[in-house]
C-alpha cells in the first residue's frame, strides 16, 4: 500500500504566499502529530556553503520553527560537519557560515547547533544491521533529540543524480567519518609529503593502527585499519586522503542504510518536508549556484521520506527543463538527472524500500485544491 504525500504548487498570490502554503502543509501531512508537549525537535536543513545562494530560504525555515513551537516542540536548528574542506567542516566555521547565510536566531527564531560536535567526532553508533553496515555513526545532536523534522532542498547531485531528503538524512546526519564509510569502501592512506608526524591521528585511532615512523612520518597498518576514517576527519595537515572512489549504486544503497539509522530510532517522530524551487545542478554544498534545470515546482510534505522523494522527482521530470541551463539541448528529455549525470538515482528509493525506509507507491494529494492528482 503506499504513502501519502501532499503538495502545494509554487504559485502565489494574495493572503497565500510561501510561508502560508508550508503552514498548510504542515497541518495537512500531520508533522503536529508527531510532536509531544516539550519534545526537543532537530530541523535538519542545509544552509549552504559559502557561495551558494540557492539553499532554503531562513524566511521558511522561521515558519517551520514557528509550527513546531506552536505544537509544543522545542526546535534547534541543525546540520553536520562536512568532510571536504569548505566553509563547514568544523563547527566553528559552520555556525559562521549559517549566520552568515541568514540562520541566526533573530530570523529563524531558533537556536543553530552543529550535531556532531567541534570536530565532526560526537556521534552514536546506532545499530542497523543491514547489508552494509551493522551500525551507523548518526550525530548525536540529532540521535538524541526527541523528533526529526528534515527540510530538503530538492536539486541535482553528480553522485545520487538529485539530492533530497534521502540524503538529508543519510549523509546530512552522519558525523564526517560516516559519510566517509558511504563514500567508499577503500581504507585511507597517508600522503608522505603533506604528514608533519604530529601524531593526531594515532591518538584518535581506535584501534591502534597507526604509528609515527622514524621518518616522522604516520603508517597505517591496513590489517589492523577497520575503515572508520576518524583520521581523515582530525588531520591537521590533510594529509590522510578522503576516498572518493565508489560504486554509485552502492553508495546510494548506504544512504538508505544511513537514512535508516537516522529515522529508525524515532519511530512515529518524523516528518519530511523537500522545497521544491531552485532546482538547480549541483548540491548546495557547491560554492556556486547554476542556472535551475526546471521551473520552480513547489513544496512536497511526507511522512514517509521514499514517497516524498519518489513524488519530487516524478514532478521535477514532469515540468519542461529551461533553456539555457546544463540540460543543453536536453530540456525536453524525460529524465533530467539522468540527462545531467548518468546515474541511475532510483537506487537510493529501491534501496530505501527494500529496507523498510518507505514505500515508492504514493497517493499525490494538491492541498492547494484539496484533491489527488
């Protein structure tokens, strides 16, 4: 049987702007219901690097804060370390970045907090017991808080073909080694000319596979290297090399394993929101923002995150592609994020139905005129 998910088109007008089509949203898809008197509530967002001007308006995000206070919930603003190094890898440069980006309190009437902590290193192994992983590293700013809300930007991504609330809730709620482990199954190595043998990733080693040579340089015995990827995370020197290389299927396979370890220990005490707007080629990770591939869609609400990004992307392929952005001459293709990246991006929703995340069926309700479509 598959999940409801409901819609409100991006057309505005009179006593029906944006925020006002969020807050029926809201009501619509039950997010109220999901929240209990004092419940301390984690609205995972992406508030952009710096660069980026596509992410989630702060405008929104105040109206989301504002329903959950009046539901009852305590609401925090959040996001997790990065483990490339942009303006977000480490909690100082990231609360800089929100602020800067417009998510201090005075506009989000929240508080902005990093989950995983200084250095991407305060996490909760959360067992899952899947195919890839027996446990997961979950940020333990948002393991711990009562109720996850996530609100995704919907846009293109040149590993998953487009990114939402799948990967909100998988990489964006994984501390920096978890979302190495998602990244790739190759163990970290050491680039000789860049260690100054300073001996930080010896000590952050759980298992003692690292030692400082009589070179001064850093050894990682790959026998004993369980593949965790703290040490890429507290390298000064980046010195320990971040490993890219991956099966893409596989890659989005964890993320639903991630997704999972995310949702799974709040059974009944989440909801998903995906903005529909900017649908721009690239990640906001990116210290840019291209030409949008679609026309703004709209804003979709779930409570179940395979449903709301399974109707996302059946929108966005709907809509005509615009002229002028990466499509090229293939705006009238009927896939976009194929078209953009060749990635076959219907491996994060089967991986995420196979393991129970959500259903791929869903009934599209318009609450804008209060019928399916």
């Amino acid at each position: 049987m598959g999940s409801t998910v409901y819609f409100s088109d991006a057309r505005t007008r009179y006593g029906c702007n944006m925020r006002d089509k969020l807050r029926r949203l809201f009501d619509r898809c039950g997010a109220a219901s999901v929240i209990s008197k004092n419940d301390t509530v984690a609205i995972k967002i992406h508030w952009g690097e710096k660069g980026n001007l596509t992410y989630s308006p702060p405008p929104l995000i105040r109206t989301l804060v504002d329903c959950v206070r009046e539901a009852g919930g305590r609401p925090f603003i959040t996001d997790t370390n990065t483990l490339y190094r942009g303006s977000r890898s480490n909690a100082i440069d990231n609360i800089i970045t929100a602020y800067e980006n417009g998510f201090g309190y005075g506009t989000v009437g929240a508080p902005v907090i990093v989950a995983d902590g200084l250095r991407g290193d305060d996490f909760v192994r959360v067992k899952i017991d899947g195919k890839y992983f027996k446990s997961v590293k979950i940020a333990s700013g948002i393991h711990y808080a009562n109720v996850l809300i996530a609100f995704s930007h919907f846009k293109g991504h040149e590993a998953t073909g487009f990114g939402a609330t799948i990967k909100n809730i998988s990489m964006g709620c994984a501390a920096p080694s978890g979302k190495q482990n998602m990244h790739s199954d190759v163990k970290p190595k050491v680039k000789k000319k860049k260690c100054v043998g300073c001996g930080t990733c010896v000590e952050k080693c759980p298992v003692g596979a690292i030692e400082i040579r009589t070179d001064n340089k850093a050894r990682i015995d790959s026998d004993k290297c369980i593949g965790c990827a703290e040490c890429t995370i507290v390298c000064p020197s980046e010195a320990i090399g971040v490993n890219w290389k991956s099966d893409l299927n596989v890659f989005q396979e964890k993320m639903a394993e991630y997704a999972m370890g995310a949702v799974a220990p709040k059974k009944g005490k989440c909801a998903f929101f995906n903005l529909i707007t900017n649908i721009t080629p690239d990640c906001d990770c990116c210290n840019w923002s291209d030409v949008p591939v679609a026309p703004d869609v709209g804003v979709a609400a779930s409570l179940d995150p395979v449903a709301l990004d399974q109707a996302s992307v059946d929108l966005v392929n709907r809509a005509p592609g615009v002229a002028g952005s990466r499509l090229g001459d293939d705006i009238d293709c009927p896939d976009k994020f194929r078209a953009l990246y060749d990635v076959d991006w219907e491996r994060q929703l089967d991986g995420g139905e196979k393991i129970g995340l959500g259903n791929r069926d869903y009934a599209l309700i318009n609450v804008d005129a209060d019928k399916e479509i």
